[in-house]
C-alpha cells in the first residue's frame, strides 16, 4: 500500500485526476467511480486535464460503474448521485450515457436490480476504483459490520452517514442505499482512496494503520494487492504519527 501526502486539497485532487489519465493512457477503460463532497475537486481536475489532452472532449470508450444510489430518490433529483455524476462530469466531458452506470434506487425490485448490477460488474471487471472515505470508515455505502465479502446490495444507512449527507438533502435525507459490496470493490485491479480535511483523520488512520476490523469497512483495503491513498496533510496527519506504520506501507510527501 502506497500512501501520498500532497501538498492540500487541490494538490490532492490533481493527483487523483493525473492518475486516472495514467490508467487511461495505460489501457484502462473499465473506472468504477465515487461521489461526494471529495469527488468534486477531482472530476474539476479531471474535466480540465482531458479537455486539454483532447478538445473535442469525447471519452466515448470509457466505461464508468458508480459505486452507490440512493433508495427512493429518482435519478432526476438534485440530491441523486446520478445527478451528482452528470453535473460534475458526464455532461462537461460528454460521456456515452450507455457506457455509464449507476444504480437505480428507484427500480421495483431492489434485489433483483442489485443482482443485475453485480452482474454487470463481473462482466466489467473494474481497472480502476476511485474510493472517498466516510468518518466512520465506510466506503460506498459499506457500513461498519458489512461483511467483506458482499457483493452489491441494499443497505440501512448509519447516523453518522445520515448526519453526513443532511446538506445534499433540504428535506428528508433518505435512509437507505444500494451500494456496490465490499467485496466487490476488492475485485478491481487498482484502487485509489483520496481522503481531504480533519473530519478524515480517524477514518484514514484506522483504515491505514490500524488492524482489519469489520467496523472500519475500508481496512478490508489492507488485503487488496494495489491500493493508493491520497491524502491531504489534515487527512493524513494519524497516520504520519501512527507508531503502528507497518513495513509494506510506503509514504510519499509531496511539497
Ligand atoms: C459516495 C461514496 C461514499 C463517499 C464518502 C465520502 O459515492 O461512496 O463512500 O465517498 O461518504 O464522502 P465525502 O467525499 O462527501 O466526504
């Protein structure tokens, strides 16, 4: 596991958007994808890199698998992750909606629809996965005590994750979610974690440093052959003063 401590935020998110261009360059087609408050600087970064590889800004052979979608909220709601994903880079970058997926937490039966995505998913298998980080250590919509080898299913959200996405929700934050599995997400070839600010620390140091624990979903990362975090100082600063660094784990600052 390889740790990057970047400069800031902005710093952060360049690196996470120079590494998706690398995978891309290196063949990579298949890029399962992540939402959020920390995603927003990474698609700017991303948008701004491919429109200055390629102004015609077509990337019409990627093929993208978004991680989670809320249950109950239609794909044209502002609070939707698949709005989240047009806004911030379908639409700039003009995708093939064909070849972009996201759940449908709108479908009549959730079951089925999550089978049918990890369907999809088996076909893909993933190249590259962006991850963020929620405070308590999930990813996707793993929740602590969500087995490890899950596959896309639906879940409860937590308090704290609730609490967390209370501001993409003016009203009712909805309860609950379907997410790809932790087992799942294990399955891409590479995987990328990018964590920003001080509300992250925790996460970041327990899911790092700290032993594999069920309740810190994104510690089931320390068994995945290649995964890189990249952090901001804030993000990163338990784990430079972790006594626990384990011996495989390589950490690079940049100025
Ligand atoms: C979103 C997702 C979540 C977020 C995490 C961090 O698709 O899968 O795991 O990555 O909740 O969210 P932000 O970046 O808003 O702090």
């Amino acid at each position: 596991m390889q740790v990057y401590i970047a400069k800031d935020g902005l710093g952060a998110a360049a690196l996470a958007a120079q590494w998706m261009m690398e995978a891309y360059a290196s063949g990579s087609r298949r890029f399962g994808l992540a939402t959020g408050q920390t995603m927003v600087p990474v698609y700017q970064q991303l948008v701004a890199r491919v429109r200055e590889a390629d102004p015609s800004c077509r990337v019409r052979a990627v093929e993208t698998f978004n991680l989670d979608e809320y249950v109950g909220i239609a794909a044209s709601h502002p609070g939707s992750f698949r709005s989240f994903m047009e806004n911030h880079l379908f639409i700039p970058l003009d995708f093939d909606r064909g070849r972009t997926h996201v759940l449908d937490g709108m479908a009549r039966d959730l079951a089925q629809e999550c089978q049918r995505y990890q369907a999809e998913l088996d076909r893909a298998a993933l190249e590259f996965q962006l991850l963020g980080i929620g405070r308590n250590g999930h990813i996707g919509f793993n929740e602590p005590a969500t087995p490890w080898d899950s596959r896309t299913h639906r879940i409860r959200l937590s308090p704290e994750t609730l609490e967390q996405n209370r501001d993409s929700f003016p009203g009712e934050v909805p309860q609950e979610a379907l997410t790809m599995g932790i087992g799942s997400i294990l399955q891409a070839e590479q995987i990328v974690v990018v964590a920003l600010g001080a509300d992250k620390t925790d996460a970041v140091t327990r899911a790092i440093t700290g032993p594999r624990d069920l309740e810190c979903p994104a510690s089931a990362l320390q068994d995945h052959p290649r995964v890189r975090y990249i952090l901001d100082p804030e993000a990163g600063q338990g784990v430079l003063l972790s006594p626990n660094l384990q011996n495989h784990l390589e950490i690079i600052q940049h100025s």
